[in-house]
C-alpha cells in the first residue's frame, strides 16, 4: 500500500473523525472506502469502452454493419 499525504479542510477533517469513530475503524479506511465508492460510481455512470464494447457485442442482427453504413453515408 501506498501512503500519501492530502489537505482537507477541518470541517472535513471533523466529520472524518466523527465518522471514523462511529464505525469504529481508521480515518484512512474510510478515505479509502469513499474512493472505492467514487469509482465504483464513475465506473456505473461513465464505463470504460472495452466494457461498453463487450456489452453490445451481437447486438447487430441486419447483417454485415459496415455496409449498412457504407448505404446509409451513400444516401448522403
């Protein structure tokens, strides 16, 4: 693991505390639980391509895509 230092303002800083000591665990483990979240969320919100790609895989069923393409553009 890699340690890092960050600023964060002490209105943050408290409620991390606060927080900490609720779930009775480290401030540096709910920073890291927050981040797995954020991504977690980003990656819902916003998937990589392979992962866009691998999902719509097959989902073309009107034969060959390009020259459906190429017809379309043709109109043009």
């Amino acid at each position: 693991m890699i340690r890092t230092v960050i600023s964060i303002s002490e209105d943050d800083k408290e409620w991390l505390e606060k927080r900490a000591a609720e779930d009775g665990i480290p401030m540096t483990e709910v920073v890291r639980r927050a981040l797995h979240l954020m991504q977690e969320v980003e990656e819902r919100e916003k998937p990589p391509t392979e992962t866009l790609l691998a999902r719509t895989r097959g989902l073309w069923k009107k034969g060959d895509g390009l020259e459906y393409q190429r017809r379309l553009r043709g109109e043009w």
